[in-house]
C-alpha cells in the first residue's frame, strides 16, 4: 500500500502549467511541522506536491503561500539524470486529495480556528454547524 497524509502550509505560490496532452498540473511545496524538535534540527519537513486536473485547477485559484491545507496521495520517485550526467532523486507526494486546514479568517490573521473552509456554508464566524433548539435529543451521538 502506498499512502501518506500530510498537514502543512505551501511554501510559495503553486505554479500551474498544461502538458502536451493538454492536462493541467499544480506543482507546490508543503512545510511540515516536525512533533518533536532537537536543538541543532530543523522545525519542519518539506514536501514536493503534484495535483491534476481540477484539481489543479482548484490548488491554482485558492491556495497561496502560507494556507494550510491537508493532502492525501501517494509517494512516487522522480529519479532523473540531469544535465551533467548526475543522477537526481526526487521523491514527491502525488495528490489525490487537497482540504483547507484552517478558516479563511485564520489563515489571513495569524488566529486558529478548527475546522474546514472547504464546506463552503457561512454560519455566522464561527466554523461549527448550528444545530436548532430541539434537535440535539435526535443526534446519535449526544
């Protein structure tokens, strides 16, 4: 089985561009918090991101430098001789699926705020779901 999951924020803007065939493709980066820090290590892991299509698409038109997101996919090598006759090896996350992390609002103000900008429904600021008065007896799981 070849699956990651990774929680991050892109490091630059995506750049989008169409192959041959026509198929547009986002190329991005990820930053990665690492758990557990050691004096001397870096903070983070930094992660290549490749998504298709619409997808794309999608990465291209909401996503920027510094939105946290969630993506899912799978690792693949992109082993390459370059130029100078070196062998290059270049692992890189291709994405199967891409979620906003945080709310539009805390991504813009520094803030946190649990939940997905993705639903796409307002209710007011705040990002969980209004349930009405008399419902709550009904839910399975209260």
């Amino acid at each position: 089985m070849n699956k990651v999951i990774l929680m991050g924020r892109l490091t630059r803007d995506p750049e989008v561009s169409s192959s041959t065939t026509g198929t547009t493709f986002a190329r991005y980066s990820i930053a990665v918090d690492r758990r557990f820090k050691r004096d001397g290590e870096p903070d983070a892991d930094f992660f290549n991101c490749t998504s298709f299509g619409k997808q794309a698409e999608f990465v291209e038109r909401y996503l920027k430098k510094g939105t946290k997101v969630v993506v899912s996919g799978r690792l693949q090598n992109n082993n390459y001789t370059n130029k100078e006759g070196q062998k290059v090896y270049d692992v890189r996350i291709m994405v199967e699926d891409i979620e906003f992390a945080e709310s539009k609002n805390a991504s813009s103000d520094g803030s946190f705020s649990s939940g997905s900008a993705s639903s796409g429904s307002s209710n007011g600021g705040n990002d969980f779901l209004n349930v009405p008065d008399g419902l709550v007896e009904e839910l399975p799981f209260s």
